[in-house]
C-alpha cells in the first residue's frame, strides 16, 4: 500500500474540491447614494456582466479553475471556483442610467444614487408673522 503524504492535512480540513466561489459584497449607504463592493480575486470586468431588473442590481460571472498543465495534477486544492451571482434589491425609483461600476484590482465598486424621495431634505420652520395656514380635513 502507498501512502501520500499531504503536507497541508495538519492545517486545514480536507476539501473535496466542489466548494462553490461566493463573492463576499459589502453595501454602504450615504446621504445621496449606496455603494455596493464585491471581491473578485482574478476576475476582470470583461468576465462579469452587471444588470439592473426588477429592481435586483444582479453581479454575474465564473471564476475559473486554472488550468496546471499536461502531467500535472491538484495535490491539494482550497481556492473555490465556479459560476456565481449576487443580487441585491434596490430601493424603487433608482435610475439605471446613473448606476456606476469600476473594477479595481479585483474589487468590484458600484455606486447607486438613491431616488430623490429617499434624499433627506430640510424643512424650514415657519414663524407667527407668516400668513400661511395649514389645512385640515373637515369632517
């Protein structure tokens, strides 16, 4: 019998090589917009597509295995691969056309304005000297 010798089972559980990849997202909010960040290590933006339906913005792509060439084998393989999507719902009203990608050494940044009816707004404090009345339903 031949035994293996695998320098890594010490350190870390045995994978079986099928875990998915998940791109982790980060999603900050601002006064006038949110930004959503999402890490994909050895992608770039021509492998991803980005779209925006039924108020879901949706981040797609795959992650690739690489290939080690003829004669070689994976000894020990922890790095996940495979197709992936992120969705993340929006509030309604955001506008398509305003949404903004950059890819950036493998992070992926997209900056979503927020609707007008989501910005804040000062409301002024009117005075006594005023002549404005507020309305009141009458029953």
């Amino acid at each position: 019998m031949t035994l293996v010798f695998d320098p890594f089972t010490p350190l870390f559980p045995r994978l079986d090589g099928t875990a998915a990849f998940t791109a982790p997202a980060d999603v900050t909010v601002g006064e006038h917009d949110l930004m959503l960040t999402i890490d994909l290590p050895g992608l770039t933006a021509e492998d991803l597509e980005i779209e925006l339906l039924d108020g879901y913005l949706s981040v797609r792509g795959e992650r690739r295995r690489p290939d080690v060439g003829e004669g070689k084998s994976f000894v020990h393989a922890e790095r996940p691969f495979g197709r992936f999507e992120r969705r993340i719902k929006l509030p309604d009203g955001v506008d398509a056309e305003s949404i903004m990608a950059r890819m950036d050494n493998g992070v992926l940044s997209l900056i979503v304005p927020k609707p007008e009816r989501l910005k804040p707004r000062s409301i002024a404090i009117g005075t006594g000297s005023e002549e404005r009345e507020l309305e009141t339903a009458t029953a």
